[in-house]
C-alpha cells in the first residue's frame, strides 16, 4: 500500500498518529490559506489535528497517484459552507511523504475555513517559515 493510500485512510479515520508515521522530518507543508509553508514533522501533524478538528463531513472522492506524485481529492464542510479540495503528496526516495500541498475552492468556503483555521493555529503557536 502506497504512502498516499496509508495516509488517506489515517485522514479518513482521524488516525493522526498514522499519519504522522508517513511524514518525513523535515516536511513541508503548503497551506491554502499562507503564503510560506509549515515545516517539519511535529508542525504538521499538530495542524493535521487542528484541521481534522475544523472541518465538518470531510471524505474523499477521488485518488490519482502516478509515480511518487499523489492527489488525494476531497470534500468537506464548514458552518454549513461547502467545499472540494486536493491533497498533494510528494513522496521522497524512503517511502516518507516530504512535500504536502492543499488546496481549496470556492472562496466561500475557504474564507470560513481560513478565519476558523487562523485562531486555531494562533493559539496552538504554529508558525510558518516567515514567523
């Protein structure tokens, strides 16, 4: 089983702790809602928990994996606001992802989602690599 198919079933349950197993130390992690990314293990896995807390009916849709590249297709909600979006995994050489990006539409349900996401991240001392 591919690290993108071990890491949506750890999302898909809310298994963070598996999840944080597939994440390679020095992660970097692209929000939908920052300009400069989250880096390493421990950083992510905290969003991941902040994340899986926020969203509401999260599922996904879709896999398409070619090579060590692999999107993950989702849908979710917030406040009652729909919305879709993609994982992006890269994976590295040992089988750990290293590169996560994800990306959301439409506007209306990413603002929601980036004002809940915000506080919560604030509070929990997480920071980008420009902090």
């Amino acid at each position: 089983m591919t690290a993108a198919s071990r890491f949506r079933r750890a999302a898909e349950t809310k298994d963070i702790a598996a999840a944080e197993e597939l994440f390679a130390p020095g992660i970097v992690f692209h929000s939908p809602v920052t300009f400069h990314p989250f880096v390493g293990r421990e950083t992510v896995t905290a969003l991941l928990e902040i994340v899986a807390d926020t969203f509401e009916d999260f599922r996904y849709t879709d896999q398409i994996e070619t090579g060590d590249v692999h999107c993950l297709i989702f849908r979710a909600s917030i406040n009652g606001r729909e919305l879709e979006g993609i994982d992006l995994l890269r994976v590295g050489g040992d089988g750990l992802i290293e590169d996560f990006t994800v990306m959301i539409r439409p506007m209306s349900g990413l603002i929601p989602f980036a004002q809940a996401m915000g506080e919560k991240v604030q509070a929990a001392g997480l920071q980008t690599t420009s902090a």
